[in-house]
C-alpha cells in the first residue's frame, strides 16, 4: 500500500473496498502500515475512499444520516495502531464516527447504564454486560476501600489491543472496557465492559475473555484497606512466559 | 566499564519496598533485564522474593528476562496484576467443589 501526500499534511491512500470483508482487510493493512512508519512520523493521518455502497452502509450502520460521505478518514498515531475515525462530507468537514471499540482509564465514576446505552445499535443482537464492583469483604475481612492504580501508558495500549483483539477473535461489532483508577468505595464499579453484538454467543465469550485476560495481563493493581489494614492484592500468576522470574518453588531458571 | 542508565518504575507492592517513583539505575553497557533484576535484587536479599512471578516491561511492552537494555530505557516492575474485579487476596482460594469460577 502507498500513500500520497494531502494538502492537510496527511496522506491518502487509494485504497477501494466493494465489500465489508475488503473494507476490513483495508483496515488492518492500515494499522500495519502506520505501525511500520515509525520511520515517517509526518504520517498523522489517512484518507481512504470507499466505494459508495460500503461508505452508505457502513455510515448507516453507525446512524449517521448524512449520505455525502465518500470518504473515511484515519487519523493514526505511527507509534500504535490505534486509530481514530472520521469520515469527510462533500463540504469537506471532519466527522467523528463512532467507534467500534472505546476503551479508557478513568478516575471519574463511570456512568455503567450510559455506557451500555451508547453502545447498542439497531444490527445488534445481543449486548453482554460486565459490571465489576467493589464488594464488601474479601475473605471475611471487611473492606473500606479499594486503592486502583495503574502503569497508565501501558494499560492504556493493552486495553486498546485487548477490545481489538476481542473484535477480531469473536467477531462482534463492538467493545466498551473501561477501567477506574483511584479510591473505590463498596459498590462503585471498578471496570465495565460492554460487548454488542450480533448473536450472543460470540458477545458472552468476548465479554468472559475480556475480564479474564484483563485480569492477568493489563498492568493495574489495586490496595485493599480493611477495618484493619490494609494490603496490596496478590494478583494472578501472569500467562505462562509473561513473568520473568519464576514463581516460588518452580524449577525453571 | 562502559555504563548506561535506565529508568527503573517500580508498581503495586514493589512501590513499597522500591519507593514509589522512578529512579535511575547504572547498569553494564549491553545489560538485560534478567542482570537489572539481580541488581535490584541484591540491594536487599532479604525482600528478593518480591521479584518472584513478577513481569517486565520495557517502554511500556512486556519484555523477556533476556531482552537487552539500552540506554535510557524505561523499565517497569510489573507485580502479578490485580485489577477488574475483587479477586482473592493475602492467601488463594480453594475452589468450590465443582470447579466453579472465580
């Protein structure tokens, strides 16, 4: 794939897809080719057109009404393959398409049923929820608060590659995961994922694997403080290969 | 000995032990992080076992104990990770008969 230069100091790509099948494909060649430009950092953003059919389709699915749009817009940080999405009317102004997948840290509440709200769309079938919440005891000792901190940089890019993932493996239309950070009292929700989908097979499997591989990998920790004390929690072993060190009482070097 | 420096980020319980922002470690040119751990290690064997099980990150990507540093890297300490849910904490569970999870 080779781009040219656009007078926004972007570049287009003359990329054409007939089909959703080749409009992904186009897409993932696009996250490869930003993550293989690290060597020309002026790339910031992408244009590529569409043929009409899928640009119509593909903006209705996403209930944006205005059927001028014959472009999308990449806007692609070289250093990772997220990427933000625009598509361009006949006007020429830049709209934000919304996203497919929407992940974050936060330290705000988060708003759980406007979340969930936000993500449902006319072609969904299903819509599986993971609300995690801060509950009042771990192993009959009584918790006052939970402590979340994480190695944000990092966290970020994994729960972005993560909701990626989930899309690609499962195959469903849409991932919401967003975690809290700092202070979390009993019963405020500490991480939401919302998965929509078509079938609800797919969605409970990506919602489970979401929450599972969350827990092992994406760098956040968190300080339980109980009536008496407080400790950080032990974590789950890392996937076989992630840690460095071996584990006590294992034999490897 | 030609030396590098790289930036040593310590995270969960190892912020207690480490302290709890970064600092500058001096390292072999050509060191990896299985030799950064073992430098760290033995600032204080008596906490060593904190390194067991733990993962490492280099500019902010999972890194193996074999990868080599280069100058000015940024290197995390990365602790078995705890967020999401409330998970098990102090001692691990025995499960439910039946297997049920978690």
């Amino acid at each position: 794939m080779t781009g040219r230069p656009n007078d926004l100091g972007g570049m287009v790509l003359d990329a054409v897809a007939d089909d959703y099948e080749e409009f992904n494909m186009v897409v993932s060649q696009i996250a490869e080719w930003t993550k293989n430009s690290a060597s020309n950092p002026a790339i910031d953003q992408i244009e590529l057109a569409l043929m009409n059919s899928i640009a119509d389709r593909d903006i209705q699915a996403y209930e944006y009404s205005e059927s001028s749009c014959r472009y999308l817009a990449v806007e692609a940080d070289p250093a990772s393959i997220r990427t933000r999405w625009f598509y361009i009317t006949e006007q020429g102004k830049r709209r934000l398409l919304e996203p497919t997948v929407l992940t974050a840290l936060t330290r705000e509440p988060i708003d759980a049923e406007g979340l969930v709200a936000a993500a449902k769309r006319g072609e969904d079938g299903a819509v599986v929820v993971f609300d995690g919440v801060v509950r009042n005891h771990t192993r009959g000792r009584q918790t006052l608060y939970l402590d979340y901190e994480a190695y944000e940089e990092m966290a970020g890019k994994q729960m972005a590659e993560l909701a990626a993932d989930a899309r690609k493996m499962f195959g469903v239309r849409h991932v919401t995961m967003v975690h809290r950070l700092g202070r979390l009292e009993v019963g405020e929700t500490s991480v939401l994922i919302v998965v929509a989908s078509a079938h609800r097979a797919q969605a409970f499997e990506a919602c489970r694997w979401l929450i599972d591989t969350l827990k092992q990998t994406v760098p956040i920790w968190k300080k339980e403080t109980f009536v008496d004390g407080a400790v950080w929690a032990a974590g789950e072993p890392f996937p076989a290969g992630m840690a460095v060190a071996p584990p006590e009482g294992s034999d490897e070097p | 000995m030609i030396t590098m420096q790289v930036r040593v980020l310590p995270f969960g319980v190892l912020k207690d032990w480490l302290g709890a922002s970064a600092s500058t470690i001096v390292l072999p040119k050509g060191a990896t992080v299985a030799e950064l751990l073992a430098q760290v290690g033995s600032s204080d064997p008596t906490r060593g076992d904190l390194l067991r099980g733990i993962a490492v990150s280099v500019n902010a990507e999972y890194a193996p104990a074999t990868q080599v540093l280069r100058e000015g890297d940024e290197v995390g300490l990365l602790p078995p990770v705890s967020g999401g849910i409330s998970n098990p904490s102090i001692d691990s569970l025995t499960p439910l008969a039946g297997g049920s999870a978690r």
